[in-house]
C-alpha cells in the first residue's frame, strides 16, 4: 500500500490489495487441506464456491480452472496449490497453462535455464 | 553451553517427496539432484547434532490469512506433517524440544524480535522434504526439532536484512542456552524459481550461483536486497531466499564450506544445497 | 495526509460492560468512574477523528497458545465481538479500515516490526468496553477502527521500550499516509490490578498515579521498567501499562494533557483515564 | 526459561515453563467461547476432560472449582476466567477464594487501595 515499486512483468505480488480482492477464494482454497472439504467440493463446486462466497469472478475462474484467472482474482498460488494438486495437476501443468505452452515446452524452458 | 555447529540449505519443493516416495535416486532427469546429499548426510553424521533448527515457509498448512504472523517458532513437544490438500500419508511425529525453543523465544521476544510463539503447529513439505533428504529413515528421528516458520505468502515479508539480523539473534539464543547440545540450523527452500503468472518457469542460474558464493562470507551483500529485488532476481518464490539468510545469520560470521552441489532443473527450481560449518 | 490527533486511555474490564449494560451511571460504586468520561467523549465530539486505532490485549478469544503472535494488526472490513465464555450479546459490527490497516503493516515490517496480520478478527472486552465507554451509541459506529492486539497472555511479553518503539512507528506510518485522515489512538486496560494467585487483590495506587503523570511528558521513564518490574510494581495483569506505551508512542514527543480521571476500585483494578492531544 | 527473575509472591509468571505444563487444561477452557462446548461440559465433565486429555491433577482442579489449584496445575486466568464466567462466578468471587476471604473482605480489601 506504500510506495509503489516498479511492476516485474508476468507477475503479481500479493500485498494487501490482492489479499483483500482474493478472500474468499483463498479461504475456500485452504479448506481443501482438509480431504472432507476437497469431497464436498467436488460433489457440488457450486454449492462449496457460495458457502464461501466467491465473487462472480472468482466462480467463473474456479469453474474454468482458469490459473490466470484465479490469480487475477486475487488468488493466492500457495492456497491456489491446493486447488490444483486436488485436480492431480502439478506446477508444470499450471506454467505450461499460465505461459501458453505445451507441457512439454515449458519443461524445456525449465532445462534450458540451466545451460 | 549450547553450540550451533553448522548449517545446511537445501530446497524443499513437494516434487522432491514424490520422487523420494518413488525411489527415483538413480532415475537421469533426479540423479544429479540426489547425488548431492551423501555428503550432506556423511557431514551430519559426522557432527551428529542433537536439534536441529529448521528455517522453512509454511505453504498455507499451518497458518492462514486470517492470523499470518511474520516469525513463528515451534514450542510443542512434536510436530506432525498432515495431507497439505493432496493427501500426502501421516509421518512419524517430529520430536520437539519445547525447553530449547522457550528458552529461544524468550531470548528473541527480549531482543526485541516480535515472535510467534506455536504450542501446536502442523508442519509441511518446507519443514518434511529437507529433514527426509538429511535422515532419510523415516523409522528414525535422531534429532530434536524447533522449526522457524517465515512469512513468505502475505506480503509485506519481513526484509533480507531483518532475516539475517533474527538469524544473529537466533545464534546468540542458543550460544546462551546452558546445556551442552549441538545444533544444526537448515535454510531451506530457494534458490530462483517462479510459480505464479506468466512469468512462471523463471529461474535465474546467475543469480543462484553469487547467492550460493556470496551466503558463506559474505552475507551482507545478500542482505542488502529489497523483498521486491528477490521477487525481480529469483522469481515470486524466490523470495525464499530470506531463509537461507536467517540459517547463515546463525551460524556467526566466520564459516567454511564442507560441500555445495547445485542443479537445474528440480521441478520449477533451481536446486542449491550447501553445508556449511561454524568456525569452533 | 493522515495525521494522529490524541489519545485516549481507558480501563477494559468486563465488569464495565455489565455496569453498562445496567445503566448503572449514577449508581454510588460507579458513579465517580463513568463520571470520568463525558469530558472525554466532548474532546472526541471536537476532534471528530475518523478512525480510532485501538490498543488492546486479546483476554483468549481471537488468539490461542497454539498461534499466539506478540502484535497483530487487523486487516479486515469489519470486526466481531463474540461471546466470550459467558454469553454477551452480539453487537453491531465494528467497520475497518483494511486500506489504512496494510499501510500501516507495510510501513511497520519495513521498519522491523514483525507483525501478525489479521483478515478476520473476532475482538474481545478488551476492544468493545472502551469502544462503548467513548462512543455509547450502539446504533452508530461514527468511526472506523483498526484493532492492534498485544500479547499479554503468554510469557515472555514484549517488553515496554519495544512497545514504546512500536508506538513511534505506528505515528510514523500514519504520517506516511497520503489520505486526509484524523485518527485517534486508544490505549486500553490497566492500571495496577491482579487476578490470579495468592496476590489476587494487588492494586499500587502510588504507582498508578506515577503512571499517569510520567507518561504524559516522560513516557521514556515508564519504558524503563521491565515486565518482570510492571508485574510486581503493578500486578499481574498490570502489565497491561505496556498497551498505554504504544498509544504513548503514536502521539509524537509533544502532547498536552486534556483530561485525567482515576478512581479505585472499579472490580479488581485502579481505572486510569487520560485523554492527550498531539501538538498541532 | 532465561535468567530467573526474583520470585513475586502470591504470583506465578505463565511462562514456557507453566505453559508445557497446562496446556490440555487450557485449551479446554479456551474451548468455552463456544456455547455449544459449554453444554458439552456441563453434561459430562469428566468425559470432557478426558477429551481434552487433562491431567488427574487438572481434572481435580476442575472438579473441586478450586482456583489456586488450577493455577498450579498451569491454568492461565486468561483462559479460566471463561470456565469462572460459566460458573456464573465474577473476579471477586475467585479473589475471595484464592486469598482465603469471604467475598465482602475481598471487597474492603479493594476499596482499602483507594486510600
Ligand atoms: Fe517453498
Ligand atoms: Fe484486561
């Protein structure tokens, strides 16, 4: 909320704005720490995303496991990891969707960093 | 009197579990992550410390947005690892030191460190894949625990240069304890890697190796960087490097080097793992 | 640009709340303690602040042993009483001020305060009485408030110079807030009381009074003591003088006093009440 | 658990020390900020007591409503103030009980400080 550092491109820093944008979603996100909250989300998401009131926006993200999407509505990716590790995906799922590559691309990147 | 022997860096990532729980030690894509460790656990064996401190960021097990302290400290008689959301097993219990962490918690709060004092605290993968890659027998734990939780989801994050000074205040801590016990500090996660955007898959090899050159002697000039240079130079997750600062400031300043290895990839991370010995 | 016009102190038993909730303003016990606080309240219908900063200790509603941080700030959009263990009645929600709240987090931990962050809060007598003291209306929340809570429940507590510092910052990081904003700071609790132990019934009213006229001018003095020194000179829980620290802190080096009150006993304790105005 | 500090009488500091030691004892009492635990309590003490895993000195203590006992047994008054609030007891009545008074010597006791 103070002085305002220079943006870092493709990235999102969770200060306070983000925190209070993102809320609900990243309560809903740490219950599923919890197997019964991860079940009972997925026999009715859109009862689970209510009881936690979600905004619109962060439904529709849910809904679309949209990772950018769930970022920009103020997700958080260390509650988000919850989410995702639920659906069976990992990290390079998750970067290979967020910098639109193929799986398979994106590790390459990763193994090209250490050249 | 109580004495930190030394300290270990390793990253913590929970891909790391995976391929232990697979056995992939020999397996191309982790072989030169895992040779790393022999001599890790050859040093530990050898100094055989009785607790160890262990640095590490709670990924949203333990604390929520709710209550998000920026320094908590352990001081429970054991700790238990729990599913973290991909129902990983239930652990043996860590075993605690609860006299040990009073004594530090008191020794800090009087140092004017604000802490968070945990009578109970779940610990996760940040705190479980390092001590799984220094004791790997899970049927054991030959040392006591205190792990130190840092803030590194809610921004703000405490500094750098706060890190290393609760790292000297931690090392002063123990140095006043009066029984004779040996103590390792781990650092763990980092080095560079980047989850989150579309920046993700950052890793910044140049940046990790001055970190891993400049942590043992010079830890200052890490110090000196802004949360917000970490975030541009290591990626989002990078900032973990705060705690390797807070392990480095607790070893004193004068350290040598007993082994380094260094690999990319792991996972999204560029792996460090350094051990480093206080002088005597 | 922000800008902290005074503080008030005041005592936060429940035994008030109850006393209130009867009406018992004229009652002979009672009446040269609430007789206190229309001078305060015509000071605070002048001032019109538009956010109080409220100094408390949470009495084990919000916090519990297993996370029990040393300061937390509220971050959220509106606080809750609860019931506390027996029964109170849930009153209107207290709005935030989660904006001005993460300002003054970031500029804290900047400057080395390692606080606990708070999104969601429940608040105690500790927040409500004083709140209900100075603002009685219970249909009208005429400010916005920013809880800060300080251990005072688990040993080691912070110590009076860290509280003192932590007052300075927070007037530091009000002062950096680009809005126009009146904000008032209240310290809670105190002055001498003990509940627990042989020693229940301790009240120091030589002490008490010392308090009251050193920390108008001197607060440096009272910053002086130690916990171990508040917890005899003042009993057990009278160590709570360390939340009028951090209220002191806030004000700046200059303040004029506008009004005192001190009345023993109200219940166990010896009620202080202080209104200081910052200088212009 | 640092430098001993010279002992106060008549008050035990809750440090690391009594912490360790009353930790089920308060966490059961902490418990009572829920009317629903209180219930629970008053139906069955001893199951609850047991749930929570208390010491037989603790279980007494609670048992016997004796104050000074459940400080020696690591209760924080913080904490069981919210098991003497149940009990429809206020601080007078515990003072009363803790320094060997009846409550209206407690009293005189207070308004004698003002003096
Ligand atoms: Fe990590
Ligand atoms: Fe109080």
């Amino acid at each position: 909320m103070t002085a305002p550092h220079e943006p870092i491109p493709g990235t999102t820093i969770f200060d306070g704005r983000m925190a209070m944008k993102g809320y609900p979603l990243n309560k809903m996100c740490y219950s599923f720490n919890e197997a019964a909250a991860r079940q009972e989300f997925l026999a009715d998401e859109d009862a689970y995303c209510a009881k936690f009131g979600l905004t619109d926006e962060q439904k529709t993200a849910i809904k679309e496991r949209n990772a950018l999407a769930l970022l920009a509505a103020g997700g958080n990716i260390y509650y988000l990891a919850k989410f995702i590790g639920m659906l069976g995906l990992n990290v390079q799922d998750i970067g290979a969707q967020q910098t639109g590559m193929t799986v398979e691309e994106f590790k390459a990147k990763l193994k090209a960093a250490g050249n | 009197m109580a004495k930190i022997v030394g300290g270990v860096t390793t990253s913590h990532i929970p891909a790391i579990g995976n391929a232990i729980a697979n056995e992939l030690f020999e397996d191309p894509y982790w072989k030169p992550f895992f040779d790393g460790y022999p001599k890790a656990r050859e040093w530990l064996a050898e100094v055989k410390p009785d607790v160890a401190i262990v640095v590490y960021n709670d990924h949203g097990l333990n604390f929520f947005l709710d209550k998000m302290p920026t320094f908590s400290i352990g001081a429970a008689p054991e700790y238990q690892n729990k599913d973290e959301g991909w129902g990983l097993k239930p652990l043996p219990p860590y075993p605690g030191d609860p006299e040990l962490s009073w004594h530090i918690i008191e020794s800090l709060v009087n140092d004017e460190f604000d802490i968070c004092s945990c009578q109970e605290m779940a610990v996760d993968h940040g705190f479980t894949v390092p001590m799984a890659l220094l004791w790997p027998d899970q049927t054991q734990r030959p040392v006591r625990t205190i792990p130190v939780a840092v803030n590194t989801v809610q921004h703000p994050l405490p500094t750098p240069a706060r890190c290393l000074k609760l790292g000297e205040a931690i090392g002063r801590a123990v140095a006043s304890y009066p029984k004779d016990l040996k103590v390792v500090v781990l650092g763990t996660g980092g080095l560079s890697h980047q989850l989150d955007g579309e920046r993700a898959g950052f890793i910044n090899k140049d940046f990790d190796l001055m970190c891993l050159e400049k942590i043992v002697d010079e830890p200052e000039a890490l110090a000196k960087y802004s949360i917000h240079d970490l975030v541009r130079l290591a990626g989002a997750q990078g900032a973990e490097l705060i705690l390797w600062l807070i392990m480095r400031g607790a070893l004193g300043r004068k350290v040598s080097k007993v082994h380094s290895n260094y690999h990319i990839p792991i996972s999204n991370t560029g792996a460090g793992l350094l051990v480093l010995e206080s002088a005597a």
